[in-house]
C-alpha cells in the first residue's frame, strides 16, 4: 500500500535528480496556428508548476555548474515574448534566454530594439543570437556559415553593448537545431562557449558543451509531458523511445 502510494504521488510530483532541464518555448499566444505556440494560460499554468516544484537558474548558470533545476529559453524573439511571457517571468522573478534571429529584430510581431534592451536592463532575460536570417546551416558556404554564426554574433552584442558595454554573446542556438561537425566548429570558431540544439534530454557534466539537450514545448505538450520534460524521467522515456524507433 505504502509503495502504491509512493508510486502515486511521484506520478503527481515527478523528481529531478540528474542534471538540468532547460527548457525550450517559441511564442506565448493564442489565436495563431503556429505549431510551436502556447497559450498564454497554459505558460502561466506552467510557470506556477515550477515556482512551487522547481528552482529555475539562469542558462548560463545551468551550463557553467549543471546541477537539478530548470532553465527557461525562447526561440527567434517574439514580440509576444515581451507582451506575454516576460510579466509571468517579472511575477515569479524567474530568468529566461531568448535567442534571436537577428534580420527580424524589428519585424512586425518580433521584438523591437526597445523592448530587447528593457527586458535586458531587468537582469531577467539573457539574448542571446539564433543566426542572422534562421537557415539550416549545414547547407550553407564557409563564407555565409560565418555571417550566420560570427555575423549575428556582431549584431547583437553591438545592440545591447549601447545599454551594457560589458555584454558578450556566448551562448548560440542552432537554427532547427541542425548542425554537423564543420557547424560546431564554426560556433567554437566564433567564440561562442556554449551551443544549445533541439536533442531531448538532461544538461549534466558530461553533456557536450556545444550541443545542449533541449526539451520543446509546443502547443501539443500536455501539462503531463511538461512535467516530465522538467524530470528525470525525460531521460528514460527518450532512451525507450530510441529502442522502438531504431
Ligand atoms: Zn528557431
């Protein structure tokens, strides 16, 4: 009876032992039928799961010293990221990194210069550059590979050094998380210390610094998979999964 309730309750209140979850969003809204995007209920829904579950670190802290906790990333740079998600995170006083795509700072319902420079002025929200124009970089010359990777590398710190001249972008996310050996090589290239991709699983010591494990969230995550993709037992579900699908 006493294991029954055990298994019961860890069901209800899933552990993280293993390593960090970071935790991978797009766009916080409704009314668009864009795969990656939750609803703003549902992100908050999710915030206050954590806030009473989990402690969430910064990335760069996750990377630096792995250890159980949660960190929050967006990709491509929203607008709705600083109309939506960023008073949930301001509330819960929780840090999130969003990566950019840089040719789209400015774009109509992507993030102004304005609010990337407020957001960064919090302390609450890292940037970080997600390539210039979002290819898959493995198909792309030396030359552009390098405009990409090093090129929004350049933007970005020259837009928040106006604000922060002590800011340096070190953190790169590869655009639908594609990359192959001459792609790392060229995020090492560019002084880039960290590289996350779209590979489920746990931030831990032995995880490859320039392939961080991500775990999506995506309008088709119920709140049960968000729980596990914020415990261990992403780890074993994905390792199952891999023995039915290879
Ligand atoms: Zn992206």
């Amino acid at each position: 009876m006493k294991s029954l309730i055990y298994t019961a309750l860890s069901a209800l209140r899933p552990r993280l032992t293993r390593g960090a979850s970071v935790l991978m969003y797009h766009s916080v809204a409704v009314g668009t039928d864009y795969f990656s995007a939750v609803a703003p209920e549902v992100f908050e829904r999710h915030m206050a799961w954590l806030a009473s579950e989990r402690e969430v670190i910064p990335l760069a802290e996750a990377i630096a010293h792995p250890r159980p906790a949660v960190a929050l990333s967006f990709d491509d740079g929203y607008e709705d990221n600083f109309t939506a998600a960023f008073p949930v995170l301001k509330r819960h006083g929780f840090h999130a990194t969003i990566f950019v795509v840089m040719s789209r700072v400015g774009q109509p319902g992507y993030l102004q210069k304005g609010q990337i420079r407020e957001m960064h002025e919090s302390g609450l929200v890292s940037f970080m550059p997600h390539s210039r124009t979002h290819p898959d970089l493995t198909t792309l010359t030396d030359v552009r590979l390098r405009e990409e990777v090093a090129g929004s590398k350049a933007d970005l710190e020259a837009l928040i050094r106006e604000v922060d001249p002590a800011y340096a972008a070190d953190i790169f996310a590869y655009p639908k998380g594609t990359a192959d050996a001459r792609v790392v090589a060229a995020v090492r290239e560019a002084g880039y210390a960290a590289a996350v991709g779209v590979r489920p699983g746990l931030l831990t010591a032995a995880s490859d610094p320039h392939m961080i494990e991500r775990n999506s969230v995506d309008r088709t995550t119920t709140h049960a998979r968000f729980r596990m993709e914020a415990s261990d037992a992403i780890v074993a579900y994905e390792r199952l999964k891999g023995l039915f699908i290879s």
